[in-house]
C-alpha cells in the first residue's frame, strides 16, 4: 500500500523520534524518502532487549536491510527499512537478560535486577544496575578485536537514554544507522495522532476483528494445526496504559474493564476516553500487525518463527479492519 492519508504526520514522528536518538544522515535521508508518494516499507520489529537481546534481533534488523534493498531494486521504486522497537512491552522478565559464552566457555547468563512487572519497557528509567551490567559483561568476556569499543559504545548509550527502550534504540541505531534502519517505538510521544486514527478505525471494527481471528483459529485446528496464541475470549485485544502500568483490557457483562487501573466504563465511554487519550492505547500480539500495517505504507514484513506461527491466525483479522495480510519472510538466522 503506497498511498497513505497520513504520511506527513507519520514522516513527522520518525523524524523526531530518530533525531532524539541521534540517528546519522542515512537514516534522516530514508525518512525524507517516505515522506514521497509511492514509497513502500520493508519492516520488522523486536522488544528491546538487554544490549540489543537474543542475537536473532540483529539478525532481524540486518534482514530488514537487505530485503528492503533487494525489494527497491527489482521493483525499481523507493523502499525503505524500518525496526519496529516494541517499547510497550510490559514482560521485563523477557528483557532483562542476555547469555553470553564467556572467558571459560562457558554459557553465563547476566541479569538486571529491578521491581518492575507491568510497566512498558520504554517508561522504564535506566539506572546505574544497567551500567553494570555492561561492567559485567566486560568482565566476563575474553579479549577481542572490538571489545572495548562495544563496552564504551553501551556505556555511553546507556548514559544517553532516557528509559530502557531508548537505550536499546541507540545501540541498533549506533551499530545500523549508518544503512538507513530507521525506528519506530509507538509509545513515543509524537505518535499520539498515529494512535488516535488507529482507535477510531478499532471502534468500528473490533468486534469484526476478533470473529474474523476465532473463526481462522477455529480452521486450524480442523487442519490439525496448533494456535499459537490463547486468549481469553473476553479478551479485548489491546491493552490500556494507566498511571505508568500497561493492563490488560476485558469486555464484560457490555463493559470495557481493565485488570487494574480501576477501568470500568460503558463503550461510549470507553472509546471516548481513547480517542480523547490516545496514548493510553496499545494492542496485544495479533492486533499489533494490524496497527503496524494501518501506521506504516507495508510492502512486506520480516518475522520470527513464532510471529510467523501466529500470522496464521490473522489472515482474516487484517480485513476486517480493512487491510490487507502483507507478504511475510521469515528472518535468517
């Protein structure tokens, strides 16, 4: 899809936010180019991880590179690279971590230790347990061509960020910037309009999204497949941000209410308060391609295996609120 009502103010966003993590000119450069009519996206995206997180996320980005490149050479017109870096994210448990063969090698795992559970990887601050971490993978590390550059490089980054999904966003952007990756992290600020237009369309359409998703769920299992994703069926597929914390959204008894937070509001009211607050908004697994697809101008999408398992479940899901399921590839590893 290369035409795109709001492509200004999505040009608008990336501009800002990669700028607020210093990204160079080529990556400047890209986002001009999408601000033309006709040019397409090649995207994929990760939660950001603890210096950067499993090895597969570069992997992922480096993908996201290439195919863009390859897609704008055959197709002979303007495609650009985008990393989705999921900052809404509230597992930190998944996050907080890295493994690493170390001086013996042996595997050794190095961990964060902070209290949160809820809260959106990118509202989390960075601390000074951070910076030791990166002291103890220095330590833990035997000798090598670029060590001290890499240690310095997450030292000052981390110095740099203002939360944990920035920090993640200036290590990718260091070490790809340079090949015009551009980011996307949808709990930054200036992606409210972005959230809104999206809500607005969900209004209409969620109920159709989540019968259209039961019914390729149900199909599935007739083949024998498996279901990648289980949700309760009350489930309202998003996710609220309240003081600080992301919570999970049910419809009960013709209400909207949130586990925690103390939401509970009629529909009128309900998506009144989002379309007024965007911001609070943010979708679970299956929505989130479909939020990704409505922002951004897709030609095609990078994907793990288990994101490709569960694109299964969507095919349906996409145009019941009017899109359509992009091309998938699944990352090299």
């Amino acid at each position: 899809m290369s035409s795109l009502p709001h492509r200004s103010t999505l040009t608008r966003v990336l501009r800002d936010y990669n700028a607020s993590i210093e990204a160079p000119g080529p990556v400047m450069d890209n986002i001009a180019l999408l601000g033309r009519e006709g040019t397409t996206v090649l995207i994929g995206g990760q939660q950001a991880g603890l210096c950067t997180g499993p090895l597969m996320t570069f992997y992922k980005a480096l993908d996201i590179i290439l195919r863009a490149r390859e897609a704008e050479r055959e197709l002979e017109t303007p495609v650009v690279p985008v990393f989705w870096v999921a900052g809404d994210d509230h597992d930190f448990s998944e996050v907080n971590h890295l493994y690493l063969i170390n001086s013996e090698q042996e595997v050794e795992k190095i961990e964060l230790k902070a209290p949160f559970q809820t809260r959106p990887i990118s509202q989390i601050p960075c601390r000074d347990s951070f910076l030791q971490a990166v002291e103890q993978l220095g330590d833990r590390v035997s000798a090598r061509r670029f060590k001290d550059d890499y240690l310095e490089m997450l030292g000052e980054t981390c110095r740099q960020a203002d939360n944990f999904g920035q920090w993640f966003a200036r290590i990718l952007t260091r070490l790809l910037g340079d090949r015009g990756l551009i980011l996307f992290d949808p709990l930054f600020p200036g992606a409210r309009e972005l959230k809104r237009s999206f809500v607005q369309v969900l209004r209409e359409g969620v109920l159709d999204f989540k019968q259209a998703c039961r019914e390729d769920e149900a199909h599935l299992r007739e083949r024998g497949y498996h279901q990648q994703v289980r949700k309760d069926p009350s489930h309202a597929s998003f996710f609220v941000i309240v003081e600080g914390e992301r919570r999970p959204v049910f419809r009960e008894e013709g209400r909207f209410r949130s586990r925690g937070g103390n939401l509970d509001l009629s529909p009128a009211d309900f998506w009144g308060r989002l379309e007024e607050n965007p911001e609070m908004f943010s979708p679970d697994v299956l929505l989130r391609p479909v939020f990704q697809e409505h922002i951004f101008p897709v030609l095609a999408t990078v994907n793990g295996p288990g994101e490709i398992s569960y694109q299964a479940q969507l095919t349906s899901g996409y145009r019941a609120l009017g899109r359509e399921q992009p091309p998938l590839f699944c990352a090299a590893a």
